[in-house]
C-alpha cells in the first residue's frame, strides 16, 4: 500500500503509475546498468514526431538522480547512439570518470574560491605588505 502512494504522489521515488502503465503497454525491455537502473524503449509507432525515430526512457532504482546513469547508457538515451550498451561490448574511454553521486546540500558539495561557504584560508601577506592606517 505505501509502495501505490508513493508512486500515484511522488515522482522522485522511482516511477509513477502513469509511467509504470505506459512502460507496461508500451515498453519494450532494453537493458539494466550497475546501479539497477532499467533501460526501455517504446514499442510500435511513436505517436509524438518530436521526440525522434523512438521513445527511449530509464526507470531509475531508487531516488530519481540524472546523475546515475552511466555514460554510455546517457547516449543511447539521447539518441547519439542507435546501439544500446546491452546489444554490444562497450569500453569507457580513458576521460571517463566513474560515478560520483550529487553532492548538492551536503558537506561534499563544491565550494569555489571566494564562496561564503567555503572555508577560509588564512592567506600570508606578501613581502614587504604594510596595512593602511589613517593618519592620526
């Protein structure tokens, strides 16, 4: 019962009815990757021209986070290549990094020089810096 709340309310949880019906009519299994993300492709004619030749779509396992699907499954998806990584043997080229999930909102997230959140350096002053004082 949690399990039909969670789908019929929330999105991020994985997939929604309407997304389990529609892969169930017209969902054709394609493959899954390393994080148990699944991979499926429509099935007959595409009824929308916009999308392109076909539908392609992940249904994710677990919380809904872009950033877990793998490289080569990222190109099927969005039509850069036809051939799935299921269909053949596929090698991660050298400038490819694995996986590194979304650090957004916690401790790990990226701080850039001169944000507020980053902490500071105490930077030494250079040779022969004197402050400014006003004259008294």
């Amino acid at each position: 019962m949690k399990n039909f709340f969670l789908q019929f309310f929330t999105w991020w949880n994985g997939q929604t009815l309407g997304t389990r019906f529609f892969t169930w009519r017209k969902g054709q299994f394609v493959g899954t990757d390393e994080f148990g993300n699944r991979y499926y492709r429509a099935q007959g004619p595409v009824l929308d021209p916009s999308v392109g030749p076909e539908r392609r779509w992940v249904i994710y396992n677990g919380v809904v986070e872009a950033s877990k699907v793998p490289p080569a499954w990222r190109s099927w998806l969005t039509h850069t290549e036809d051939v799935p990584p299921s269909e053949e043997e596929y090698t991660p080229r050298e400038w490819e990094m694995p996986h590194k999930p979304n650090m957004t909102g916690t401790a790990e997230a990226y701080r850039p020089k001169g944000s507020q959140l980053a902490e500071p350096s105490p930077a030494a002053p250079a040779a022969g810096y004197a402050p400014w004082a006003p004259p008294q």
